[in-house]
C-alpha cells in the first residue's frame, strides 16, 4: 500500500570549479536540455565547501517542488559558490559561472539570487545564454517577488487576526477547521497591515 508521500528529489553536481578563494558548485537533478535544470545564482562565504552543496542540494530539491508545483516544466537546479568576500570576487563568479553552463550545454538556466543582481545577470548574459532573468524587462523581477510573498502572507495574517479577535463567535458558530475556514473566507477583507502590526507582540 503506498503512503502517497513523495520521495526527496534526486540532485547532484553537475559541474564544479574550486579554488582556494572561489567554489562554485551547479547542484540540479540529472537532466539535459530537454527538459534544464532552473535555479537561481547565490554567493555566500560558507564555511566550507561541502556546506556550500549541502545548501546547493537543500535549495535544488525544493526548486524541484516549485517547479512541479507550478507546472513551468524546469527541473529543479541551484547554483551555489562559496566565497570569504562575494564583492571582491564577482568578475571571476560570473566567468566561472558562464564556463560551468556552457559546459552543461543547456541542462542549467540560472538567474539571480542572494548577492547576485540584475546587472550581474546582464554581464553573464554576455557570455552565456543560458540565463533566465529580467534582462531589458521594464519589470523589478525583486519588486514582483516581493509583492508576491506579501500577497500569500497577508491572508494568513488575515485569518490569524480573525482568529484571536473573534475567537468566541467562530468557535460558538462553527464545528471543526473546514467550518473555521469557510467562516473566515466569508468575511470582508479589511485593511491587514494595520491589524498585522496592531497584534504582533511589542507592535506599534
């Protein structure tokens, strides 16, 4: 009998360069061009290189999910560099980065992440194509995420403000979490950051 829970996605390196002052590591499942690996580029000074592909792993498994959760039929990929000074090191990141993709022959498309930019993508384009970003889009590829992520909170904080302030209607009303849910659906939207930070401990 199957459990129907899903088995952690199969990822590895793919391509590597080390250094004394520079790794990077392309961490994605075991893929091609017919169906490429996508995730973004993020620079950290990791404490080590194996830390740096365990995040690479942890960070490619759950782009897996995402991208199966939104169907965009990329497997899931990251690609993680460990370096003691990400600024210092940049112009080589991006060079490094071009070789590593152009070696994979387009079975990782890459894009930003944390310490990488929208101008260092445009650089990297330059010497690759594998790259998927807001290169010449009039849109803040940052600015859309960011609006995106507040979209999905604001009603959880929604449901959880309903559910302190009107704990004694709902409980008396409804009878088990799908009642719960229905009630709080039914209720008029009202300004949340207000009440977010009304109800947060020590808010203002």
């Amino acid at each position: 009998m199957s459990s129907g829970k899903k088995t952690a996605p199969t990822v590895s390196v793919l391509a590597e360069h080390v250094s004394d002052h520079l790794s990077v590591f392309v961490v994605a499942e075991d893929t091609d061009a017919k169906r490429p690996a996508n995730g973004g580029l993020r620079v950290l000074n990791y404490p080590s290189d194996e830390a740096c592909i365990a995040d690479g792993q942890r960070l490619a498994g759950l782009m897996t999910h995402k991208h199966d959760l939104y169907g965009t039929g990329f497997a899931g990929g990251k690609i993680v560099a460990r370096a003691a000074e990400p600024d210092a090191v940049k112009d080589e990141l991006i060079s490094v980065t071009a070789e590593l993709l152009e070696s994979l022959d387009g079975a990782m498309i890459t894009g930003c992440d944390l310490n990488t930019s929208l101008e260092d993508m445009e650089r990297l384009t330059a010497l690759t194509p594998h790259v998927l970003a807001a290169v010449g889009s009039p849109v803040d590829a940052s600015a859309a995420t960011a609006h995106g992520t507040l979209g999905a909170v604001e009603p959880s904080c929604t449901a959880a403000v309903l559910l302190v302030e009107r704990w004694p209607e709902i409980s008396s009303r409804t009878v088990g979490p799908c009642s719960l849910w229905i009630w709080i659906a039914r209720k008029p939207v009202f300004p949340v950051r207000r009440h977010c930070r009304t109800a947060a401990p020590g808010g203002s």
